[in-house]
C-alpha cells in the first residue's frame, strides 16, 4: 500500500530527478521488538521506485553488529546515507545519519539529504563552504527533530 | 545525525531537548530552533575552525 499520494510522488519524482549520483541507504533495523522499524521500511520502500538512482539495503541490527559499528549505528532504527566513491560504487560514506522513523518533517529531511549526497539541492553559499572546509577538528552535529 | 526525539527520549533528556529543532554540536554547543545559514554556521562551527588571524565570534549559549 502506498504511504505517498500521487501527486507527492510526482513532485518528490521531479526532485530526485536532479540527482546526478547514485545513493544507497543503509537501513539498520531488527525483526522483534522495533515498532518504529516496521515504519521506517514502509517508508523507505516508496523511495526506490521514485528514483533509479535510490537503493536501499537492509541491515540486521543484532546479526550484524560489524557493520553496525562500522557505521557507528548503535540503536535503531537509523539509516546512513552513502554516496558513489571514486570507482562509482555506492559505498562512500556520507556520514549524515536518521535515528528514528522519518516521518512528517524528518521524511523532508530524509529527502534533501538524499539530493544532497546524490548532487543536487546543496544551498550553501560559497563564503560558508570555506568557512566549513577551515574546519580542524572531528565534529559531530546531532539534530534533534519531532515529525510535527 | 538527525535524531527523531520522542522514539528516543533518553537521547533528549541527556541533550536537554526542551524544543525543536534543537542542534547538539560535539556536546559542547547548543543552537535551538532554526537560524539563517551564516548565523547557524558561525554559531555551530565558532569552536572547530582552525585559528585564523582574528578571533571567531563566540557561540551563545
């Protein structure tokens, strides 16, 4: 069943269509116990038909807790977004993750983040780019967010 | 890392989230609701920035 009216999946359509690389998430999430993971995969089952450039890969969370910690992922559910490495495979790291279902606004979120690693959509300026880029130290940015 | 704060409330109780969105930079800065870009960048990086001859204005907290 489609979470996404049809009209929302033709303008959500049109801006994936601007990416220029291709995006894998990975979606990390367990089979008991997880109400919200249940959610998080309806979720992001509509995105893969909305863009070629989308995929999704699913992650057991307690099977594997290599990749879990490879990707720094410790509840769940969370997607990590990665983007295409130099030899064009989806494995580079983005580094943005979702903790939590993305819902409401946070699907919004989802969303620019996928254009973001796909190519498209980046709305900073140049000065502020610098600014970034003069960053010497591991930062990490967390977020916090309600879907309403 | 996005953090959807009711599915994880002790995430918020440790981050103190009294209200969204509310951004948690290295435990050690604070921004709550939503700046314009050039503010959000002084206010969330000020810290982080490699010393360049004159001083980064400094975070409110």
């Amino acid at each position: 069943m489609a979470l996404l009216a049809p009209a929302d999946q033709e303008q959500l359509r049109e801006a994936f269509s601007e990416m220029t690389a291709p995006v894998r998430l990975l979606f990390f999430t367990q089979t008991i116990d997880c109400e919200p993971c249940v959610q998080t995969r309806q979720i992001l089952d509509e995105l893969p038909a909305l863009s070629d450039r989308i995929a999704i890969e699913e992650v057991n969370f307690v099977l594997d807790k290599d990749k879990a910690a490879q990707y720094a992922v410790d509840r769940v559910p969370a997607i990590a977004v990665l983007g295409q490495n130099g030899s064009g495979e989806t494995t580079e790291d983005s580094r943005i993750r979702f903790l939590g279902t993305p819902s409401g606004y946070e699907f919004i979120s989802l969303v620019q983040a996928i254009r973001l690693v796909g190519g498209a959509g980046s709305t900073l300026t140049d000065d502020n780019r610098r600014r970034i880029a003069a960053v010497d130290k591991p930062v990490t940015m967390q977020v916090f967010t309600t879907p309403t | 890392m996005a953090v959807e704060a009711t599915e994880f409330p002790d995430l918020a109780r440790r981050y103190r989230v009294t209200g969204v969105p509310k951004t948690v930079v290295n435990d050690a800065v604070e921004i709550l609701g939503g700046l314009p870009q050039d503010d959000f960048v002084s206010q969330a990086l000020a810290q982080f920035l490699a010393a360049p001859g004159e001083p980064e204005e400094q975070p409110e907290r």
